[in-house]
C-alpha cells in the first residue's frame, strides 16, 4: 500500500500516512463524543471534542509505535525494512526479505504486541492520579481508554493466524519444530483464512440479528485477513517450488542499458517502439548502476516538459531498486521485489551490472519447477505474476 502523505523517517525508518488512515480517526472522534458526554457528563463540548481528538492522534502514535517495533528488530535482525504506511485497518511494516533463523522470526513478531501491552501499562498508569476526582475524570476516561485500546490490539494481534503477529508467532514455531520455513508459513496462512472467515460469518450474524453496524467493521477486517493470508499462502507455495532456484539461473544477462543525459522527449522518439522492453537501467562509465527507467515512469512525465526533463532525473534511484548478485536464492530476493515499485531487480557483480530480473523470468521459472514436479502441471498464470508487477 503507497502511502498518501510522507511523515519522514522515524529511528531512520520511512513513514507514511494511507488517507483511509482518516478513517480510524473519524470512528475515535464519533464514538467519544457520542458516548463520553453520557459517561463523564458536565463538561463543555470543546472539551469533549479536546479529549476525542487526543485519543485519536494518540491512537495512531500507538499503531505507529507498534509497527516501528518490528521495524527496529528486523533491522536488528538483518531485515531490510521499506518503510511503514498507517492505514485504515491499522499499520503495515513493509520488510523486504524474511528473519534468517526461526528465534529472529519469534522477535521480529512478538516485539510489536509487547509494545502495545507496555503502551497500554503506561495509559493506563497515566489515568489513574485522576481517577479520584470528578475534575480529572475525564482525563482519567481518555487515558484509560487508550489503554484498553492498547490492550485489545495486542491482545487481537497474538491471534495465531497470518497476517496477524500471532500467526508469524505461530510460523516460528512450526519451523523451528519442522525445520520448513515454506511449510510454516503455509499453515500459519491457512490458519488465517479460516479465522477470516470467522471473522466474517460473525460480522454478517451480528448484522443479521440486527446488534448494529459493527458487524460491517468485522467482515471488512475479515476480507482483508482472508486476501493477505491468501497471498501470503501462494508465495509460501512459490518460495517451496523454487528452493534450489538460483538469481543467475534465471536473470536476463547483459541487459539493455540508456544514457541518463538524454531527455525523454528524445528517448520516446527514437527507442521507445524500436525497443521492446519496458525497463532499462542506466549505468555509469564503470558499469555502475545510476537508476532503473520505466515506462511507467516515462508516462509521469507532463508532456510539455518531456523535452527538458532527462531520464537520469525520472529514473528509480538506485537505493531503491532491489539488488542482487547471481548466487542470491531467488526465494530470498522475492519478497524484495513484492515491495519494489518499478517489480525488478537488477543483478550486480563487482560492482558492475550483469542481468535483470523481471516477473517474466519469475513466472518462466514457476512454469519449469512445476514441469519438473512429479504432477508435472503448471499453475495457471503463474505465481510470479501475482507477486511481481510488470515485465521487462
């Protein structure tokens, strides 16, 4: 998910805010003013209004601090992180890669439900000098209703079904009792589907029998769990079928390069329809990777400042395009790209640029692991392309 608003780097990690993010801030607001004045009465609208806005700014710092938890431990743990985007349905840590060991896995999930439990703690320890009188009960309302909240995120986390934290808690513990990271994390997907699923039955009963809306907000979540633990399934049966697959096995050697000092006016012109692909990287004099042009990028470009603006200028800089070397897994470079919004990655050696990877050779790879499976079928459309956007 792309971010709507940039909120800089934060322990020197991206964050940005989705514009459904509005949307948990609305839900807070409404239901504080709607049911504080009932349970605190005797204040004035404005502070009513002062002590729902709080809660969810504060709410939101929550979610912030949970995800920028796995952030700091996966980085500890060797992880690159992309960046953490808050939306509606609360935060996504965007890791390019997955924990090498299956103890760096456990800290990586378990970190982020103990930052809301301590964050719960302290909201909770905040309320309660103003719980004894009816001056700061409203303090003490907003504070302990921060906490709960706190508490109900950690606690929903640990759930043991992917994409939730307990479900990467429960993919540690399968691999390391299995030894199968793919085969872990499989089940934990699996068991995600059937709780989105609950989730879902549940939200339609409780519409059903007519105890509010609340039950469209537990089948939105439930879809949601439902779709990601899905894909996260499919890519846990792509990284099995391509185990022993290696980057130089399947990248495309010796790719097409341009001159990043040409205007794009002039590159579209005279290579765009000669040339048939839709990525080219730019290299230095040495071979060096400058950035990654696509054609998606090309089309950004207004068409009236196409004859001033140079490609070197429109291109993906390069520490943000996935780079690999030749005896990289393909497995362990995948989740990388997922991540990467141009979907390639380009192949480095000695410093010098050697091959592309693109989702045609993902899906080309796909198509000959399951040749050589024993049911010899091939999976329709292939994997890689669900993974990976756009093609060389």
């Amino acid at each position: 998910m792309k971010a709507t608003l940039s909120l800089g780097r934060i322990a020197g990690v991206r964050v940005g805010l989705h514009w459904s993010v509005l949307g948990i801030v609305a839900i807070l607001v409404s239901l504080a003013l709607a049911r504080w004045p009932v349970v605190v009465p005797g204040h004035s609208w404005i502070a009513y209004a002062i002590a729902a806005v709080t809660v969810a700014v504060l709410f939101v710092g929550s979610l912030l601090a949970h995800e920028l938890a796995h952030a700091v431990m996966a980085r500890k743990e060797g992880v690159e992180v992309g960046g953490i985007t808050l939306w509606l349905l609360g935060g996504i840590a965007q890791l390019r890669g997955d924990a090498s060991t299956p103890g760096a896995s456990l800290r990586i999930a378990v970190v982020g439900p103990a930052m809301s439990f301590a964050l719960a703690v302290i909201f909770g320890l905040i309320s309660l000098p103003f719980a004894g009188g009816d001056d700061g009960l409203l303090v003490a309302v907003t504070f302990g209703y921060l906490g709960l909240i706190n508490l109900v995120l950690a606690v929903f986390n640990l759930i043991p079904a992917a994409p939730l934290d307990g479900g990467r808690i429960l993919r540690a513990a399968l691999w390391k009792w299995r030894g199968d990271r793919d085969e872990a994390a499989i089940w934990s997907a699996r068991a995600g589907r059937v709780f989105g699923f609950a989730l879902i039955a549940l939200g339609a009963v409780w519409l059903f029998v007519g105890a509010g809306a609340d039950g469209l907000w537990w089948i939105l979540i439930g879809l949601f769990i439902v779709t990601v633990a899905g894909a996260e399934e499919q890519q846990a049966e792509l990284s099995s079928s391509l185990r022993d697959v290696r980057v130089g096995d399947v990248m495309t050697r010796d790719p097409e390069t341009i001159d990043g000092d040409r205007t794009v006016a002039d590159f579209v012109r005279a290579d765009v329809l000669a040339r048939k692909h839709s990525a080219y990287p730019i290299v230095d004099e040495g071979g060096g990777v400058r950035g990654l042009v696509t054609l998606t990028r090309l089309k950004r470009v207004p068409a009236d400042r196409r004859e001033e603006v140079t490609l070197a200028e429109v291109a993906c800089p390069p520490d943000e395009i996935p780079m690999t070397s030749r005896n990289e897994s393909l497995t362990d470079l995948l989740p990388r790209m997922a991540g990467c919004e141009d979907g390639r990655a380009l192949v480095v050696e000695d410093g010098r640029l050697i091959g592309i990877v693109t989702s045609r050779d993902i899906s080309h790879a796909v198509s000959v692991s399951d040749l050589n499976s024993p049911g010899g079928g091939l999976h329709p459309g292939g994997y890689g392309a669900d993974l990976v956007t756009g093609r060389r």
